[in-house]
C-alpha cells in the first residue's frame, strides 16, 4: 500500500509541474486517507463550480436568439431600455429557453428615482449576453438605485437582475421549510463524505433534482462546536442550536435510498431529526460579456442607507443549478454578483471596478459553488463572502485591493475553501451577532497571499465581555486550517487554529481545489488551464496590469 501510495504522490507532482515547494503535511495525509479509504483531514472541495467541477461553461449554446433590440431598446440614445428588456426576456421564458443578446453600446435599465422592482428572470436556459465587458461592448447603465420590497425590512432590496424560480426567496429562519413540496424524514444516520441516505419514503423524489438535506437542533451544538464557550449574545445558537442546510443533486434512487453526485459534508447524526427536502431550482441560465455600470458616487459609509448598501446590486443567481457569470465588469455597485442558494454554479472571470461599496462577491445559502478567477480593483467593504448556511464552496484564485479581506457573514456557515486567494486582510466580516459565530467546521486557508502591513495575535476563537456596547469582535471560527500563508508577517493565538503548516512561504500543491479534482476526477480537467489563459487576456483587455 505504501508504494502505491508513493506512486500516487509521484504521479501528481509531476502532472501537476510542481517546483521544489515544499509538499504540505496535510496534503500528504490526504493522499493516504484517500489511498487507504479512511477518513481524511479535508473535505473533497473539487465538486465546486458548474457540473461539480468536471467541464468547461459551454462557449456556444443551441437556444434561439432574441435581440432586445427587435423589442424597441436602442443603445446609446439616451432613452430607458428597460421595458425592451423585459419583453425580450419574457419571450425567451415564453419558449422556455433562450439567448437575450445585447448590441454594442450603453442601455438604460432604471431611469426612474424609488422603485423597489429589479428585473426578474424566472425560467431554465436563459442567458443574458452582451458583446463584450470592454471598448465597443455592452453597457448596462443603472442610474437609480433600488429600494426594499419591503419597506419594513431593509435587507429585502432586490438586485437590478435575479434569475430565480418563481417568487422564491432564500431565508435562513425557515430551515425546515419544505416550500410545498416532498419532504422525508432520514432514517439512520450517515458519515460526512458519504454519497447516500435512507429516508422513509422516496416516492416523492425523482432522479436529478435538487433537495437540501436539513437539521437544526440544540442537539447539534455538542456535536459541531464542541465544549467551546459561546457568548451569551450569540442568542440564535442558544435558542434553536445550530442549523445545517446542504443542498444535494439525486443521482440515483434505490428503494428508499437517495444517492447524490456529490457528497454530504456534515455528520448526519441519530438524535437529530434530519430531513430531506425538495428545492425547485433554475438550470442553465448565464450572464456573460457585459459591463454592468451602477452610479453608486459618494464616500462609501458602511450601512448610512439603502443606497451606501446594497441600492445598486447587479446579479444575484437564486436558487440554480450549472449557471454562471462570466467575463463581466462591474463598477459603482453595492454588490457585483450574489451565488444565492445555488448549486453547482460558478462565477468566473469579474472585474470589480469604480467607487468602493459594500459588497464584492458573494456565496450565501447554497453549497458547491465557486467563485475563481476574479478581481476586486475597488476594494469593496466587505471581500469575497461566504453566508448563511453556506455549506462546501470555494472562492479560487482570486484578488482583493486593500484594504477588504474574506467575508464570513454568520448563520452557520461550514466547510468553505479560500484557495490561493490574494488579500490585504484575514476577515472583513460582519453578520448580525445574534446569529454567529462566524463559521463553524471546514474553513480552510490555502497558499493564501497576504498583502496586508502584519498583525500579531489572530485569535479565532476571542470571546468579548458580552456588554452592548461590544457585539463584535474578531472572526469566530471553529478550527480553521491555515497552510501557506504567505507574503505580510501574521501570527496567531494557535489554539484557535486547527492547523498552520508552513507559513511564510508558499506549498505545493498549489492549489487545492485544482489538485482534489485532478484526484477525483484522475485527469487534470482541461478548462483549468484554459480558464486562466482567457482570464490573462480578459484583464489585459480591460487594460489592467496582471499581479
């Protein structure tokens, strides 16, 4: 077993063109856990992005084409364009599919002061493609930023463009909601890592649809955080214990038994009550080869209003499966894109540019997504973010300005990977604290680059003196591995870390997401190298020097 083992190490480190970095103990440890099918010291993270990671986006799709110029926008004429759009969308939903094409040129989306409406794009295989985020290529202008739905609520300000089935909304207070459909209780329990779970009747499940495997329970606090104090403040926590929310695509049903394409990363546990829920989601739909224009102007302060907020948000992805942003330019927005109770989808290939505001990019209550390949010129508040029952998603070779770091926003987030990601901050993080901590198991720092002046004594696990006037403190988290930390000088509290190999210089392998799907998969997928060539050429076009 040993020489297979050593083979293995072999194989990978020259398919993969290692230098001579040092090879990451834990890494190692993972190749033998796999080897010899015991428990490893990671998560597989490879199943993030657009069909769990194993092909490229299509570059072509067989869809019929509608011009929202044929539906009376005309660029560049000063005019709003936003009722054009619309009916060239709802065209496209009326034949349950299509391209919504763009012209060169500047379009008006919200010409009008104090709506509360976006543009909602509700069926499959609907792709918004514009000719390009550059010079001569499509604009899409915002000059008027959004309101609440709901004026009592303030978080519920919508973005100008949201693909979503039907009027769905993602809560973290309704956990267990089944949104009307099939709901099964689990029978047995299940290891996180495994493919499988019994329930008790899986008549109302069908292969390839999406379900999210759900618990919340007091009973799970023991089980996940340990005999680790928690602040009185952290009321959620102490009132419903902790809450998990996978979501999981069926690959096959035997009898009672679902199995899904990818695995389930929490323990699922006896005495919890454990369920399976269906999800109705999107499929296919993009966003690509646009330059998206909020008018967000002034001196960026954090929360003063809707507007300093999330009043100019561009696309938020809810509730889909394989879909995407790519090759897009985002400036003066609250929040470029939002991954939103997805699955499997992927933004690739963003800019963020212009004014500095409250959000960058954002991964919130779905599970294997990733973020990669994408760069925060304007250093928003608040880096790339993970949120609210976020459960195994990546943020992968990406680049943050200063002084905005990683986000973890609360509402039980677990097994997140920042993967050779670049930044002048270890946490820009917020999150009401009624709702933390921060992140719980799984939160994994690969050859991360610090760009940042130095800090001494990260503590992860730092509990305030629970007094009004001190609701926040440094980012909670639960044992997070730290293995390559490299660049600005950093220390740590270590007995708030659960490993921190080799810091101060970079390790092989290089990245992890990159190096778990070549494992997985037993081939390096050829769109990882193709990515990153399109992505050189996509900054250079932009006119943007490359790190």
């Amino acid at each position: 077993m040993k020489n297979v083992f050593s083979l293995l190490i072999a194989f990978l480190i020259s398919s993969t063109g290692a230098t001579a970095r040092k090879v990451a103990p834990i890494w190692e440890e993972q190749l033998a856990a796999v080897e010899n099918g015991e428990p490893a010291p990671l998560v597989d993270y490879s199943y993030a992005g657009y069909r769990y990671g194993t092909t490229a986006i299509p570059q072509s799709f067989d869809l019929p084409v509608f011009k929202v110029d044929d539906f009376g926008a005309v660029p560049d004429d000063g005019k709003s364009d936003r009722a054009a759009i619309e009916a060239a969308i709802a065209k496209a939903s009326q034949e349950k599919g299509g391209i919504v094409l763009f012209s060169s040129g500047r379009y008006l989306l919200n010409e009008k002061p104090g709506s509360n409406r976006g543009i909602r794009i509700g069926e499959s295989n609907i792709i918004l493609k514009g000719q390009g985020a550059g010079p001569g290529g499509t604009r899409l202008f915002m000059r008027h930023y959004l309101h609440p739905e709901d004026p009592e609520r303030g978080w519920t300000v919508p973005f100008m463009f949201t693909f979503a089935p039907g009027d769905f909304e993602a809560n973290s207070k309704a956990v267990l909601d089944d949104r009307g459909g099939a709901k099964e209780r689990v029978v047995g329990t299940g290891a996180g890592g495994s493919f499988s779970l019994e329930v008790e009747d899986a008549s109302g499940f069908k292969v390839g649809e999406v379900v999210t495997l759900a618990a919340e329970s007091k009973a799970l606090v023991p089980e996940i955080v340990g005999e680790r104090k928690l602040r009185t403040l952290w009321s959620r926590i102490h009132q419903r214990g902790v809450a998990v929310s996978e979501k999981l695509e069926i690959a096959r049903i035997d009898g009672n038994r679902l199995t899904f394409k990818a695995p389930f990363l929490n323990n699922v546990t006896e005495n919890v009550e454990w369920w399976v829920i269906h999800y109705p989601v999107l499929e296919n739909c993009g966003f690509e080869d646009i330059h998206f224009e909020g008018n967000f102007r002034d001196e960026f302060v954090h929360h003063k209003n809707r507007e300093h907020s999330t009043g100019y948000s561009a696309v938020r992805m809810l509730a889909c499966k394989d879909s995407w942003v790519r090759r897009c330019l985002m400036t003066n927005t609250g929040c470029a894109v939002s991954l939103t109770g997805s699955i499997s989808s992927t933004a690739m290939m963003v800019v963020i540019g212009g004014n500095r505001s409250h959000n960058g990019m954002a991964i919130t209550f779905g599970s294997r997504n990733l973020v990669g390949l994408t760069r925060d010129v304007a250093g928003q508040f608040h880096g790339p973010a993970m949120s609210h029952l976020a459960v195994g998603n990546v943020y992968w070779r990406n680049v943050t300005s200063k002084p905005s770091g990683p986000d973890f926003h609360g509402t039980f987030v677990s097994h997140s990977l920042y993967d050779l990601n670049t930044a002048a901050s270890l946490s820009n993080h917020g999150a009401n604290f009624r709702d933390l901590p921060n992140h719980l198991a799984g939160a994994v720092f690969w050859n991360f680059h610090y760009t940042g002046v130095g800090e001494v004594g990260r503590n992860y696990w730092d509990l305030l003196p629970d007094e009004p006037d001190r609701n926040y403190g440094q980012m909670a988290v639960i044992d997070p591995v730290i293995v390559g930390l490299h660049g600005g000088e950093v220390s740590f509290v270590e007995s708030s870390v659960g490993r921190l190999e080799l810091k101060g210089e970079k390790v092989y392998p290089e990245s992890l997401y990159e190096a778990q799907l070549e494992l997985r998969l037993k081939r390096r997928p050829r769109w990882i190298e193709e990515a990153q060539e399109e992505w050189v050429n996509f900054q250079k076009m932009l006119g943007l020097e490359l790190n």
